[in-house]
C-alpha cells in the first residue's frame, strides 16, 4: 500500500515532510527487511490533500473507567448542586435496579458553591444505592441506601471521612477511604468492563487513538484487555499498569515489564503521593492535603519495583509531593537508572521553582495531561492564588529538557488526543484568552508529547511513534495539515482514518 497525493508529517526532524508513505505489511517500508515484502503492484491510496501523522497514544488514561462511564449519569458541566440533582432523578426514573453510578460532579463549578450532602440524594432516591464520582475521581457522593452498606466501616489511612455538623458521615468520600468503598461495594464487573470497553474502542479509534498507557490495573484492566485480544476486538496497543500496593504478586508469578505481546504489555507500577485540586486534597508545601505515599514508602516501592524490572509512575498533584516524588527518585537512582528504567510522575501540576528543572536532572519523565490546564484554570486561580506560575508549566518543563508525555486523564476529561493537542497549543478552551500564555507549547512540541514521547517511555522509540522505514505503521489521516492553519483553526482539524499495524481501524478509504 502506498499513501500518496498528501503531506506525511514524520516527527522525525531529518525528515519532516513527505509526499508519499510505503506500507507493507504491518510496517513502513523502505528499511532493510521490509521492502522485501512490498507488493509489486501496492494498493495506492489517494489522500486528496490530506495529512497523516503517527497515531495518537494516550499516556494517561483510565480506558475501562472512562468506558464504563459513557454508560453512566454524566455530571459534567453542572453549574449547581440543583442541576446536578435533576440530571440524577432523570436517571432514576429510567428502568433499572441495582446501583445507580454516575460520575463527574465537581463543587467547586456550583454556584453557590456548596458541598454535597447524603441527604441531597436522599430525596429523590429512595432505597436505590446511589454513588456518584467526582470529576477528579477523587471524592465519591453516596446516599444512605449507598452507606448503609458498609455497616459504619468507611475509614481508612490515607483517606478522609467527611462529616456533618452532627458528626454523622455526610455522604462524601475521599481519597482512600472513597476508593475503599468504591471496591468493596460498588465495583463493576468484569463482564460490564468487557462490554462497555469492546464499544469504547471504537470511540477511541475514531479519535485517532492507536496506543494508551492504561491506569486501571487496579480494576483488574488486565484481564479486560486480555478477553477483547482474545476476540480480536483488541484494535489498541495496551501498556498497562500494574498497583504499587500489589507489586508482590508480581513476584510470585514471576513477571516482567515488558511481558506480552504486540497489542497488550504489562508496563509499569502506578503509585500515588496526594491528592487532588478538585477535591483539594493535593499535599501542598503549606502543610495541606492528603498523603497517601510518604516519601520512604515510595523509595522503597521504587527499589523493589525496580529489581522486579519494573518503573514507576507516580501520581503527585500539589508541590510537596512533587517534591517527595523526585526526592525518592533521586534516593534511588542506583537502583532504577542502572537497570535503564523510565521513571515519570503523572500530572505534575503545582511545582516550586526550585524543583521545576530537577525532572531533566534526574530523568524523570513529566506524565502531563495538556487539557487539565484550561479545563482546571478557575479552581486553580482560586484554590491556588499567587502560586500559579508554577502550575501547569509545561512549556517551563519543556524548555528546561524535562521529556513530557501528554495524556488525558479520562475520564476525568475527554479521552480526545486532538482536543489535548489544541489546549497545549491554545491554553484555552473557551472565548476567554489564553490562561498563562507563557506556557503555551508549539504544536509540533504537542505533537511530539503525543505520538513520540509515550513510545519511548515504553522503550519502543526504535519501532512506534514516527514515520519512518521500519516502525509500526500506525497512524492517523487528518482532513488537512495543521501546520498550515493558524493556531485558533486548530480544533476545526478532523481526523478522518485510523491504522493501526497496516490495517484500517477507523474509516478505510476511499473518502470523499
């Protein structure tokens, strides 16, 4: 197959711009040993003008969850604790039993902003257990049909039982003790994670997503992706995550990093440090949030991961434990840089200056999630006033040398890698302007963050995220060339097909 009559955009600075794209097979051709199996009359594929790209990997995704979701009460974009209540009784008046689960709802959006109680739920849901998550999954909403279930038994290290002025539990979950009862009591099944997931990847294909970095191993992902690789409904490269507080098993079986196939690895060990803005729970150079990892506990996982041949990414939202993380990291570099391990932290968003250039010192990768920055602008001017220089910097990051990995974080924002790429262009997502311009990247700086980046975070720099003789063919036909468009047109781009290994998963051609 030959793709022609259009612009390749390489990512590779050697050779930026070609006019045609040699496929044989599941590979680009023109390398040694490829070529040789070229067709000698290839399929010509006319492009009409338009532009391909490598495919979009999602380097930050909880892809089951977000899934699951699409099937869920959506409370996204509520502006009020009323709105939110009448999005959830329409739920409840549509047939079904069992839990009702929704997802999304942020306080800090209502006005007023108000905290949300059991009793909210309460009158318009009846006996129905009702759990709601944050957007930032971080915090979960329950009535007392929902609480009833735990007997009393909600609190755990390193989470945080909300209470009323009565000193009864409110309704509101965070942290641990939200994920706590989330497994114990609510816990999807593996069938509902299988169903939901088969769609999904269509969705996500359509996108332009050819690869994802999965956060939901602790929901058991593994398995979900194993039984849609076994019915060939598998059309995304997987490398999953594996949890820092299960890492043993990991030695009884034995595993590697690494240890799968072509479409679905298990990667790397998925640790957190805080909490987040949205639940402000981020664990701040002031003495504020929640810790859920100390910075002892993370330096032993990382050892321990790291003679399992394993890395280590780990999430940190507020300054202090940003600085934990990198403090651990740099406690144990002997361990993890002589085995030539890829370390990252997830998110990253709020960084004391004197950290900010520590990630390109040390080698840690900044797993960063461009949308957040427009999409969190109003908490974080209020929830971190005078301190936002040093949240969301990723151009700051960028420019000292740190490698950044861009992701989406879905769901707590849309799994669109496209939409990502135009908010680390843009910094806006809205009429209003840009939010800390100085922060803006360049698109083929979003670019690289998007295709390039998370395949060398998984050591497969050699074979995936560029255009080039010999690597995977895995790309993306974009209606036009975005490099041709002023910034502001960028979210008019579409993508229009999907390959992934020399075959079409998304609108096979010819287009009109």
């Amino acid at each position: 197959m030959i793709l022609e009559n259009g612009i390749i955009r390489t990512l590779e600075p050697s050779l930026p711009v070609a006019r045609a794209l040699p496929i044989a097979g599941a590979r680009i051709a023109g390398g040694v040993g490829v070529h040789e199996t070229a067709l000698a009359s290839p399929e010509r594929v006319d492009l009409g003008g338009r532009c391909v790209v490598p495919g979009f990997c999602d380097s930050h995704v909880h892809f089951p969850t977000w899934a699951l979701a699409q099937r869920h009460v959506r409370l996204e974009g509520t502006r009020s604790l009323e709105e939110a209540l009448a999005r959830v009784k329409d739920a409840l008046g549509e047939p079904g039993r069992g839990w009702l689960r929704g997802r999304g709802w942020r306080s800090g959006d209502w006005s007023p902003s108000i905290e949300p109680t059991k009793e909210d739920l309460d009158a318009i849901s009846g006996d129905r257990p009702v759990a709601l998550e944050a957007r930032d999954s971080h915090s979960l909403w329950l009535n007392s049909a929902a609480l009833a279930l735990a007997d009393g038994d909600l609190q755990v290290p390193g989470g945080v039982v909300e209470l009323n002025d009565r000193g009864e539990p409110s309704g509101v979950l965070r942290e641990e003790c939200a994920w706590h009862f989330r497994d114990v009591h609510a816990r999807p099944t593996e069938d509902e994670l299988v169903e939901a997931s088969r769609t999904a990847m269509k969705l996500a294909n359509a996108r332009g997503v050819t690869a994802l970095h999965d956060k939901d191993g602790w929901l058991g992902a593994l398995a979900v992706f194993q039984r849609l690789r076994a019915d060939g409904a598998l059309s995304i490269r997987v490398w999953e995550s594996h949890p820092g507080n299960e890492l043993e098993a990991l030695v009884a079986l034995p595993l590697r990093s690494g240890f799968g196939d072509e479409l679905l690895r298990l990667g790397y060990i998925k640790a957190f440090m805080d909490g987040t803005l949205g639940s402000q729970t981020a664990r701040r150079l002031d003495g504020s949030g929640v810790e859920i990892t100390s910075k002892d506990e993370l330096a032993q996982l990382i050892v321990r991961a790291a003679e399992l041949g394993f890395p280590v990414a780990v999430h940190a939202i507020g300054d202090r434990a940003n600085r934990e993380a990198l403090d651990a990291f740099e406690q144990t570099q002997s361990a993890w840089r002589s085995r030539g391990l890829r370390p990252r932290i997830e998110h990253a968003q709020l960084l004391d200056a004197s950290d900010l250039p520590r990630f390109a010192d040390l080698g840690v990768a900044a797993s960063v999630q461009f949308s957040h920055a427009p999409s969190d602008r109003d908490l974080a001017d209020r929830f971190w006033a005078g301190l936002t220089d040093g949240a969301y910097a990723y151009r700051s990051l960028w420019d000292s040398g740190a490698l950044l990995a861009n992701g989406s974080d879905a769901p707590i924002e849309e799994l669109d890698p496209w939409g990502g790429v135009c908010a680390g262009v843009l910094r806006t997502n809205d009429e209003r302007p840009p939010w800390h311009p100085e922060q803006r990247m360049t698109l083929d700086q979003a670019l690289l963050a998007t295709c390039v980046n998370p395949a060398w975070l998984e050591g497969e720099e050699r074979r995936r995220g560029k255009l080039l003789p010999g690597y995977l063919a895995d790309l993306v036909v974009l209606d036009r060339d975005p490099f041709g468009v002023e910034p502001e047109a960028l979210p008019e781009v579409r993508v229009v097909a999907t390959m992934l290994g020399g075959r079409w998963v998304h609108h096979p051609p010819p287009w009109t």
